[in-house]
RNA sequence: GUGCUUAUAGCUCAGCAGGAUAGAGCAGUCGCCUCCUAAGCGACCGAUGGGGGUUCGAGUCCCUCUAGGCACACCA
C-alpha cells in the first residue's frame, strides 16, 4: 500500500536539507482531523535554522513539491504544516488491498525470525483461575500475531510440572490419599491436599524434609514416586485441557520443566568451566553482581537437588539448540522481575550473545479482586471455569430477550461469553494491576468483547440484505469521501502497522482498542448513512465498505483470540 | 531498609517514544427504533496525586515528596 507518511517526509525532504528517514519520525498524526491528515511541527527545527517556526512552516509550504496525486493540500497552521491528503486515492488503495488480500494485513516482514512464546505455564495439581487468564490470553494473542505477521511462532506451555511441590504432593497423597476419590473433580481434591499438606509443613520442619526427600527421590526417578507424580500430572492436563479448548488456546510444545530434568547437570558443568559457580551456605550459586543484581542465582540447592532457576536455563540451552529463537518472551507476572534479571544474567555464560539479547520477560501486573488479593489458602479465588460459565449463561439470556428466533444459541453464547473474557483480559496495559470485577466481566455494553462482535455481526446483516458484494472494479471511491466512511478507511489502513506496534511493544491492548476504535467508527458511519439505497453506485461503494470493515473485525478479532459469530 | 513498578473524571481505562483544545467506556441525567440487529447512536456531567526542574512546548523526560503494589538465597 501507498506510505503516505513517506511520500511527505521524501517532499519535505526535498524541500529543506534534512535527513528523510529523520523528518519521518517527526511526522505525526493530528488528533483533530482538522488539522488535517498527517503534520509536520517546525519548532525543533527553529533553533537550527535560526527562524520562528511559522516562517519555517511558511518557507517549506512555498518550496516543498507535492505530488497531487496523493497529498490534496498543505497549510500552514501557527508552527505546523498540515498536509491532507488525496482522500479518494486512499479509499482507492485500501479497499483494492482488501480485495485483493486474502488475509488483509498479513506480512513477511517475519520471514526467517524464530520467535518463542512462553505461556500460560500452569502448575500441575491446581486450579486454573483467573490470575492464569492473563498469561494465557496474552500469550495466545502474542503468538497469533507473530505469526500473522510471517514469523516462525513456538508456542511453549511450559508446565510447572516438578519442583518440590511434588514432593509435598506425594507426601500428601502416603499420608491421606485414602480420603480421597480422584476419579471425580480431581483438581480440587489435589487442592485440597495441597493446601493442607502446606499448613502441615508450616507447623512441623519434619514433615517439610519429608516433602524435600520426596522431590529427590523424583529425581533420582523412584518408581513409586515417579507413578504418582505421572498421576497428578494426567488428571490436571485433562481439566487444563478443557480450558485451552473453551479459550480457543493452542501450544506447540508442552515441555514443561520436568522436560529438563536431565538436561541440567549441563548447565552446571558449563557454569563451573566458566569459574562463576560458587558455593554459598552449601548451594551452589552464580554471583551477579558485576551486573548489578545484588541477590545471586541459586543453580543448585544444598541438598543437591535441582531449583527452578537450573531448569529455566536448561531450557535457554535448550531452546537456542532447538529452535535458534531470535526471540523468546515469557509471559509471567511482574512478581518474578527480579528472576528473570537473574537468569537472563546468568544466560550469558551458557549461550550465544544472540540468544540472551533475544531473552525477554513480557512481564504483566497481577489480577486482584475488589476486596484485594486472590488467595488459594482463604478460597476467594475466582476459578476460570465458573468465569466461563457464568458469561455464557449471561450471554445466553441476552440472546433469549433480544434475539429468540436465534438458532444455534448455545454456540452464539459461548462465543460472547468467551469473547468478553478475552476482551476483557487483554484490554488493558499488561503492565498494571487489574481488579477483577463481576459487574465488569458480564456487562456486554460499551466497550467490550460483544461490541466488537454486534458491529461485525451488523456488517454480516447488511452484507446478506445487500445479497452480493461488488467487484472491486464496480466501486465508485468517491462516494465514500464523507467523515465517517474516511474515518474508517483510515483504521483500515492502520491495521498491518497496529499489528507491528503489538509486536513492538509486546502489547496485545494495542488492537484490543484498534477494534473498538474501528467498531466505532463504523456504527457512526452505519448510523449516518443508509447503506441499501436506490443510487447503485452509492450503495456498491457503502457495501464494500462494509464487507472491508467485517472483514478486518473479524481477522483483528481472531488474532486476539475472539471469535465471530455470524449472528447474534 | 534496598531495588523495581504504578498514580489521568465517582469507577475502569486510552493518550500514537515531548506537540495543537487530555480522549473513551461504565455509573448518573436526557434524547433517538413506521428506517440495513437499540448488545447501537447522540447530548449533558466530570480529570493529569503534591512540589520543583529541563524545554519554544510536559500526562509523557529528570529530581523530590506522598500513597499503593511487587521483589529481595535454597518455593515456582
């Protein structure tokens, strides 16, 4: 497509001696469209060139060559120059691009990179709840725009699978197992467990060490133990599963850390050839001070056994073997900051200069509920699957009020409740804290998942009264020149540079409010102007929109992980 | 205590790597369905935590104060 910004940085670059690629990033994009389409501010170049920058503005506005084929005027306002451009040669651009692109935005610009995702991770023999949706959401959506836009995605789970969380669990399951019936809502029985082994070990040192010896046998792969940590991890997939399907979550790669489980004695041994490991109070540690990380890495505890920190880096040797990951995010909440400044630090004397530049932790506030913290222990988490149901079923009685002739209701509603979920979720910065709130998750008004899914469906509707959508070849572009169409042809426009900004800025809220903002400006312009009228030249070109803006809703959406119904 | 981080309207959030008059949604009040789905559209109401500084120009950068959150060696 035409580079409007390009064309105008190449004019005025042309007119005063400054670098293109510079007056580029100066270029900016007004947020009254009055001041036209793209502008040029002056000030920074006041001091340089020793004028006010009205004049400046005034000199280039005489000098500057433009090419009216693209830019329909430029003007001068105080120190700004405002160009507007040639709005039919936009509208001309676009919709050919929308129909001659299968998959509109699509890029290559990808072509060649290995980009992991890590996400999700959940740990084995606990409840998926809502502090989990973030990483799973974010990272699902990162993944899906990676590769839309031409990279070599890896989608990782890498589960919590190990660690001596098992050696409680084990310990949990030789002292009560017999209490229990897991045959039947295995994960919070394993909870349950889990929760009163910890306040066990909490009052009695003994029983920790019991827990601590458990894990070692685990490693040292007894059979008994080995069994039932193959147990606990098969009843939790099965429910995980469940979840990544509703949640339309897929993974390439489930090597969890007990994946690395022999893949780190490696590690230790290439950190001692390198002489940084040390010992410390009988653990074997990585001082990272030099960097100026005052806490050191524990690789190895003073028991022998193995800590998280060993299996992370096992698996950066792993991934750099493996995948030759130009990048590798990790999807996990702020609280592990520190620890990932850690590994990273220590990633160097275990890999390639490339791959640890390539390390990167997408780090993502913490969810809380309007009362404050979740906490497992005093029960008042919010358990995804009650989430989920709870949406659908107050999707499903907005369907039976407003649309009963509706078929396929259930399908409808488990797209809207999904789609306000996600919306929801990835709505926000990654980086701030996020309070989960009831009211907020079931209202479907405003902006959320099923306005952006209502917009599509209301092209749909058109497009199927209509009963046809033009040829390209058919559509007049000059009818489409008033605000509201403009403003959606230039969303449209904006969508392949949206994606990049999300890649960017690991940012996935980036398009979330790319499709409201898109969504809205076709409900003004659907409210403004009568798509189905007698003028066929009028309506050809109103159509096209329309299936244009349907058709970027619904990619946008599928990228974010909402999917569209067609009706609802 | 040290480090990191957050603070924008009653509530939940935007603010394009410093630019023109700080934008939405929810809540509240009011208006719009003989017309393509009113899960919609429009109007009103209402804001940059305090104090310094840099700059032609600061919500955005720096310093400081205040208030929250997170982390700080054998948990993940």
């Amino acid at each position: 497509m035409i580079d409007f910004k390009k064309t105008i940085a190449k004019s005025i670059a042309e007119a005063i001696k400054i670098d293109e690629k510079e007056l580029e990033t100066y270029i900016e994009i007004p947020k009254d469209t009055n001041n036209g389409d793209y502008a040029f501010p002056c000030f920074r170049l006041a001091k340089e060139l020793k004028k006010a920058p009205p004049m400046i503005a005034n000199d280039i506005k005489n000098n500057i060559k433009i090419d009216e084929k693209f830019i329909e005027k430029v003007e001068v306002a105080g120190g700004y120059l405002n160009f507007y451009i040639q709005q039919s040669v936009m509208v001309k651009d676009v919709l050919e691009e929308i129909a001659n692109q299968e998959e509109y935005g699509k890029s290559e610009i990808g072509k060649g990179k290995n980009i992991i995702v890590e996400y999700s991770a959940p740990n084995i023999a606990k409840p998926f709840h809502i502090g989990h949706l973030r990483t799973t959401l974010i990272g699902n959506s990162l993944y899906r725009i990676y590769k839309y836009l031409g990279y070599h995605t890896i989608g990782i789970n890498h589960l919590g699978d190990y660690g001596t969380q098992f050696g409680k669990m084990i310990e949990a399951y030789k002292m009560w197992g017999e209490e229990y019936d897991l045959s039947v809502d295995p994960i919070n029985k394993l909870m349950d467990m889990y929760v009163r082994i910890n306040e066990l070990c909490k009052k009695d040192e003994n029983v920790l060490e019991r827990c601590r010896e458990n894990f070692r046998l685990l490693e040292a792969k007894d059979q008994y133990c080995v069994d039932l940590w193959n147990k606990f991890k098969d009843l939790s997939m099965v429910e995980f599963n469940k979840i990544y399907d509703i949640l339309n979550v897929k993974f390439d790669s489930y090597k969890g850390e007990s994946f690395y489980a022999d893949k780190m004695d490696e590690v230790i041994e290439k950190l001692n050839e390198k002489g940084v490991l040390k010992e410390s109070e009988g653990a074997k540690i990585v001082d990272l001070t030099d960097v100026g990380i005052d806490t050191p890495c524990i690789v190895q505890k003073a028991n022998g056994s193995s800590i998280y920190a060993t299996r992370d880096l096992a698996a950066i040797m792993y991934r750099a073997k493996t995948y030759d990951f130009d990048k590798c995010l990790y999807v996990v909440a702020y609280e592990q900051n520190l620890y990932f400044k850690q590994i990273f630090a220590v990633a160097r004397y275990l890999v390639d200069e490339k791959y640890v530049k390539g390390l990167e932790h997408v780090s993502y506030g913490m969810v809380n509920l309007p009362t404050g913290k979740m906490s497992t222990r005093l029960g008042n988490v919010v358990k995804i699957e009650d989430l989920i149901n709870e949406t659908i079923e107050k999707a499903k009685e907005i369907i039976i009020e407003k649309n009963p002739e509706l078929k396929n209701k259930e399908e409808v509603a488990k797209k809207v409740g999904v789609g306000a979920i996600v919306y929801n979720t990835l709505s926000t910065t990654t980086i701030k804290d996020q309070i989960f709130d009831w009211d907020t998750a079931l209202n479907f008004q405003g902006e959320t998942g099923p306005y952006i899914q209502y917009t599509y469906v209301r092209t749909k509707s058109v497009l199927e009264k209509a009963g046809y959508i033009p040829k390209i070849g058919e559509v007049k572009f000059d009818n489409l020149l008033d605000e509201t169409s403009k403003n959606c042809i230039k969303l449209i426009y904006n969508f392949e540079n949206t994606l990049v900004q999300v890649t960017e800025k690991e940012e996935p809220s980036i398009l979330s409010r790319y499709l409201i903002d898109l969504a809205k400006a076709f409900s003004n312009f659907y409210n403004d102007n009568k798509i189905l009228v007698e003028d066929k030249d009028v309506q050809n070109a109103r159509v096209y929109l329309t299936y244009a803006v349907g058709k970027v809703l619904k990619i946008g959406a599928n990228l974010l992980g909402i999917e569209m119904p067609d009706k609802m």
